[in-house]
C-alpha cells in the first residue's frame, strides 16, 4: 500500500511572554491517521516535548528551524509506532507474558554487560517502566519473527559472518619475541639467527615448565611496545600478521597453551593464548546485529508505507490591514 498524506502544514504559535521574556513559539499538533487509526495528539506531544528537553539548554531559544524538526521527528515517531503495533496486531505477533519477560531480563542483562544501568535508561529516555515496556514489547515481537524468519535460511548470514570473522580477534595472545640480524625491525643486529633461535628455545622451555610468562617477556622480549605490556599482544584476528604468528595460535586447543617455536620476517616467537571467545557466541552476536537491522529497516517500512492522513490546520490570524487615508494615496510633491 502506498502512503498517502493528504496534508502536513504545522503552525508556529506564538508562546505568551512571562516577565519580558523573548517570545517563543511551538507547533501545534495536527489530528494524524495512520491507516484509518487516529493518532491520539498527547502521544506526539510527549515525544516533541521529550526532543525539547533533550535539545533545549537553559537561556539559550532553540531555533525556528531546529524546532520544526523536532516537531517532524515527533510525528513520525508516533506515526511508526501505530504502524508497527497495528501490524503486530494484524499478524498476532504480540509475545505471551512469559517470553516477554524472557526478553525483557535478557535485555538488562545486556545493559549490566555494557557497564549501564536500567534506572539511568529510563531517565534518560523521560519514561517509567511502564511507558518504556509498551515500545519495548513492540520491539521484541517484531524482533522475534524477523529471527525466526532469519533461522529458516542461515547460510546469507555465515557467509557474511566467515568474511566479518577475518577481523574479529577471537584470540588473545602473549609473546616473547627474538630478532637478529637480518630480520625486519631487529633489536638486536648484532645477534646471528642461530643465536636468535638458541636465547628463543630456551625460553619457550621456560615457559613451558611454568614460569610467569608476563616475567619472562619483560626479561627477555625485544619488541618493546608488547614487552612493556608482559608481552601482551592483545586480540589476535585471523588477518593479523605475521600469519605465522596467526597460525600457530589458531592451532592451539586451550586458553595458557604455549606454541611450538615459531619463525617469521621479525624473528623468533614464543606465542602463548591467554584467553579465546567462543565462535558459536560470536556467530549468535553476529546473527543478533543482523536481525536489530532488519528490524529497524522493516519498521521504518511500516510506516512508510503506510496511508497517512494529515488534518489541515487552520492559519494563524492575521492582523487586519488599515485603510490608507486619504492623503497616503496622494503623490509626494516634487521638489
């Protein structure tokens, strides 16, 4: 269905003036339809008045043009959410209370994640529970059938997540490094390659026998920037170089596993994992992020296509003009 808008016009109304402050002004909200469903004016007026809070700072009048976009944004805001709640409705999609609960405790367990907390979102967001669990519920449906529909064909999805994965650092990696004489960015040119590798045998036989690895490659390390860090080479992705660093870590099994000794254009490593991610975990945060996008994307459609009905508003009062007197309509006289 197309969208059809018959009419938007906003009205900028003057503000009574308090006490000899500047004059402001607001729009005045139109009757909106959105599919035949009339759009209840206090619902855009809360939204516009949550953008001013958010834009306005004390003193300082927001500008004509900036408050007409936040007029538009209100209104298309309300307009998205009875389209997207008529849909749900229409498809009866809305979630049993037990599966949104689920959603909803999942969700501020994401929050703690992130280092944030559930009472400051509500602040933020001028909401109560309540209010934020209405728009929050929509969001959940609509998520739960994009990723049901998602789940029937998954191979898009690992296709896309096999390319996203050559940057994703799967695996954190410590290393001990020896260069000599003829390899890239060496310490040490005095050093010959067979001394290299007889200092890096002997510390990868440290290292094996249990020894703090952070103590051995601030000890012994020649690549300052990670031996300052005890080694640390932080996340290691599969596109990192060099790969032979990259291959010998890959093929270890478990986190505090130390590589047999690797070779490469910078010298000798002794590599160690000191932590990995779960690919089946990273593959479900990808599937996650894919299906928040389709959701927003299938949102917006909602409402765009949706048929959209406007009420003309009436136009300001305009001051009456006075006659001109007689004498106005008289030329000047010439000098």
């Amino acid at each position: 269905m197309l969208r059809t808008i018959l009419l938007i016009a906003i009205v900028l109304t003057p503000l009574a003036n308090f006490a000899g402050e500047e004059k402001e002004y607001t729009p005045a909200i139109p009757t909106v339809k959105v599919n035949g469903e009339t759009v209840p004016p206090e619902s855009i007026k809360k939204i516009f008045d949550f953008w001013l809070k958010v834009y306005k700072a004390p003193g300082k009048p927001l500008s004509n043009d900036l408050i007409d976009k936040l007029a538009s944004i209100s209104l298309n805001q309300a307009i998205q959410h009875i389209a997207v709640r008529q849909y749900i409705d229409k498809n009866k999609l809305a979630l049993p209370p037990d599966a949104l609960k689920e959603d909803f405790e999942a969700f501020k367990a994401d929050l703690t994640v992130q280092g944030k907390n559930f009472a400051d979102v509500l602040k933020s967001r001028d909401k109560t529970e309540e209010e934020f669990l209405v728009d929050f519920a929509l969001r959940a449906a609509m998520t739960r059938a994009l990723r049901a529909e998602t789940e029937k064909d998954l191979e898009p999805i690992k296709k896309a997540f096999e390319k996203e994965k050559e940057k994703l650092g799967l695996r954190r990696a410590s290393q001990i490094r020896f260069s000599y004489e003829k390899t890239k960015y060496t310490a040490h040119p005095e050093r010959t390659e067979e001394e290299a590798k007889k200092e890096a045998d002997h510390a990868l036989e440290r290292a094996r026998k249990g020894e703090d690895f952070t103590t051995l490659a601030k000890e012994l390390s020649d690549e300052t920037v990670s031996r300052d860090q005890g080694g640390d080479l932080g996340w290691i992705a599969p596109s990192y170089v060099p790969k032979q660093v990259v291959t010998a870590l890959y093929a270890l099994e478990k986190t505090g596993d130390v590589a047999d000794l690797v070779k490469s254009e910078q010298g000798y490593h002794v590599i160690k994992m000191t932590d990995q991610k779960s690919e089946e975990k990273e593959f479900q945060a990808f599937l996650k992020q894919r299906v928040y996008i389709r959701t927003m994307a299938e949102e917006n459609k909602l409402s765009k296509d949706a048929t959209i009905e406007v009420e003309k508003l009436p136009e300001a009062p305009k001051s009456p003009l006075k006659p001109l007197s007689p004498d106005a309509t008289k030329e000047a006289p010439k000098k």
